[in-house]
C-alpha cells in the first residue's frame, strides 16, 4: 500500500512539470525505479486519454477493447524555380501548404483488428481527399489480412511515408513508377520478427477513391506483391533517414512487383491520372506510346531496392523498370528509372546532410526524353521527424520538356502532433 500512496505522489509531481516533448508519465516513473514493471502495465491500462508527441492523442476504452488514437501532420512549403531561357517555365515561385493530413487509428473488438483512417486535406482536392481507409486483422505475424484503401506495395521510398523523407520529397523515379493508392485487399506478414516480410494484394485497378464502374470499365483488375529480406533485423518504413542512430548495421533488399490494365482515352491520356505511373510525371503519361484511342494496354513495372543505416549513415537506392503492351496495335513501352541516396547526421539526431541522384527514361527506344536531377539537402531535427526544417537544392534536366538545366530550390517545415 505503502509503495502505491508514492507511486500515486510522483505521478503527480511528474504531471505538473512534465512538457509535449517529454517522455510520457510512465516511462519516467518505471526508468527511476518508483514503480515496478507490474505497476508500469497497470497505470498504462488505467489511462482513458493520453497523449505521445508524433502519435496523438489516444482514448482507451475502460475494458480496452477499443482504442482510438488522433494526429495530424502539416507541411509548409516555399520553392523557386531558377530556369534557363528555353525553359518552359523560366522562373517560378511558389508558397503552398504541401499537405495537411488528419488520422485516426487504433483497434476494435481485439488488439488484432486494427484500423487507419486518414485523409489529406491539399492533395487533388476532394477527388483524392481520403489516403487510407482499411483494417487489418491478425491472425498470426506470418499471416495478416488486410481490406480497403491503402497504397499499393511497389517501392521503398513510396512505402516510406512523406512525412519520413529525407529530402523534401520522394525522387522523380519513384514517382514516375509507383502505382499510387487503391483498393482492394492484400495478404501480409513478418517471418522471424521481420527478418523477412511479404506483401500480396488484389486491386480495383482504377486509382485512388475511384471504381473501374466509374470509368465504364469493371472487368479488369490489378496485382502486387512486395517481398524483403533483413539479415540483421527489421529495418521498417518510418524514417529514410538513421535519427536513431542504429548501434548495429540494419540492411533491407526489396523486391516487387505491379501488373494492371489500363484503358487509353485519347491521344495522350489514359483512363483514369490517379493511376500515378499514367499521370503527367508518370512512366507511362510521359511515354505515352502509339496506342490507339480506347485501346486496353496491359502494364507490367518491376523493382528492386535496398537500404542501410548504422551510426546515424544512411544510404539506399532503387532500379525500376515498366513495360506496356497494347491488346489492338500490338504497340510496346519500355521504361526503366533509379535513384540512390546517401545521408549522414553531423550532428547526431539533430543535423543531417544527404545527396540523391535520380533518372527516369520514360521511353527507351525513344530519344531526347529522359530526366533526371541531382540534388543536395540540408535537414534540421528539432524532434525527430515530429518537428524538423528541410532545405534542398535540385539541377533537374528534363530533356523531353525543352529544359536544359533548371536550378529548383525548396524549403519546408513540419509539424506531426
């Protein structure tokens, strides 16, 4: 009785002076030895509402059999565009609110049965308004099913959220290349606490927050899988770069693959741009090919990837390559792109500095339309990725536009609370 009366005092001394960045009240407590790891659980379980930096707020039901946890993520962004004379566009600025995203997820019923709702706020309006919108449920690590909208498993650093990226945003190459959000559901698990992962799904095929109904088209569907391989451990999707300054090595070798097919609806557009890889900076949009109008083209992409971290050094890099074969003119797209990577806190957890070299080359038996950009990026960590300053500076030479060497500089902070 004794040892609860004190534990009940420091839990309230640690209250009134506790801070958003501080650890939470248990963490303290079961650190300094006043409670033990009995007690840790049971004041955890004890909580209605609490409150963790880069999570949310979270409500835990009194049986616990429901939780719900609350956040958001803002990022503001300023860029200017430094082009040469036959620039399409010479020079351009640009102050926006990159994206603003509000989540909810948490379990219902069973600790197994998760859920993620989440929406973005900027992004293409109300047409792409929600990102995810699922549940998984667990049978046994090796054996997850998940149903609904989330994005398709095709590349490492789309998988990576935007709000863990190194540079201000994801390379041309992944953008190029990945298929975007969809529906559908997809079978996944870890083997040996994520010394390996898969991931195997079913899709809709028309895009995020669209039906192939929609677009008068409900006959087709599309697929992907996703394997990796850790040797050393888990290395997961959270953070490009290495903030937590990993003791040992941590290596991850990817694969993939995404098969789909698309319906052309014009000379230079497809069915449907929230198909990302057919959109305007799309593999595929870009490339375009001789397909007739109306045409069903079937679109096989395929990639490999890697990444490291270890002492706060980070590196990782990817090769992507895509094929379209029209069902009537018998037409054939060949694409491939990669980028790679390196980053390295100097000062650790708190200052990173980090160079990408990225190409995309949209069509390869044509010439004069490849892209690719170098650039160098500066990252200031106030709180991990929960509250940083990002700046890069990117050479993009974009053959296929008329550009030359176009200079684009970018600035943007983050907040996830």
């Amino acid at each position: 009785m004794k040892s609860r009366v004190l534990a009940v005092a420091a839990l309230t001394v640690v209250l009134a002076t506790q801070t958003a960045g501080a650890k939470t009240l248990e963490d303290v407590l079961k650190e300094k030895g006043v409670i033990t790891e009995a007690d840790f659980k049971e004041v955890s379980k004890s909580k209605p509402l609490n409150y963790k930096l880069g999570k949310g707020f979270t409500f835990l039901s009194p049986d616990e059999k429901f939780q719900l946890s609350m956040g958001g993520r803002l990022q503001a962004r300023y860029s200017y565009t430094d082009g040469e004379l036959n620039s399409v566009t010479p020079n351009a600025s640009k102050a926006e609110v990159k994206r603003m995203k509000l989540w909810l997820n948490g379990y219902a019923y069973s600790k197994d049965l998760t859920y993620l709702l989440q929406v973005d706020f900027v992004q293409g309006g109300s047409a792409k308004l929600l990102d995810h919108a699922y549940f998984n449920y667990r049978l046994v690590d090796e054996l997850q099913l998940l149903a609904g909208q989330t994005k398709v498993p095709f590349g490492r650093q789309w998988l990576n959220s935007s709000g863990g990226q190194q540079f201000v945003d994801r390379s041309a190459a992944s953008d190029a290349f990945r298929p975007g959000y969809d529906t559908g559901l997809k079978l996944n698990g870890e083997v040996m606490k994520g010394l390996a992962t898969y991931e195997l799904g079913v899709y809709g095929g028309a895009g995020q927050s669209l039906t192939r109904a929609a677009s008068g088209d409900n006959t087709a569907s599309a697929m992907a899988a996703r394997v990796t391989v850790n040797p050393f451990g888990k290395l997961g999707y959270g953070s490009e770069s290495d903030l937590d300054h990993s003791p040992k090595p941590l290596l991850s070798i990817g694969a993939d693959y995404y098969g789909n097919t698309l319906r052309k609806t014009a000379a230079a557009t497809f069915e449907t741009n929230n198909i990302t890889l057919a959109g305007a900076s799309g593999w595929l949009g870009r490339g375009r090919g001789n397909f007739s109008a109306s045409e069903k083209v079937n679109v096989d992409t395929y990639g490999v990837d890697a990444a490291f971290k270890w002492l706060g050094a980070s590196a990782q890099a990817e090769y992507l390559f895509g094929e379209a074969d029209g069902k009537t003119s018998g037409e054939h797209l060949r694409a491939h792109g990669y980028f790679a990577q390196i980053g390295y806190c100097v000062i650790p957890k708190t200052l990173e500095l980090a160079f990408r070299y990225s190409f995309v080359d949209p069509d390869r038996d044509a010439s004069n339309d490849q892209v690719s950009d170098t650039a160098g990026a500066v990252s200031y960590y106030f709180n991990k990725h929960n509250l940083k300053l990002q700046g890069d500076v990117t050479n993009s030479h974009d053959q296929g536009k008329g550009r030359v060497d176009d200079l684009i500089y970018r600035l943007q902070a983050q907040v996830i609370f």
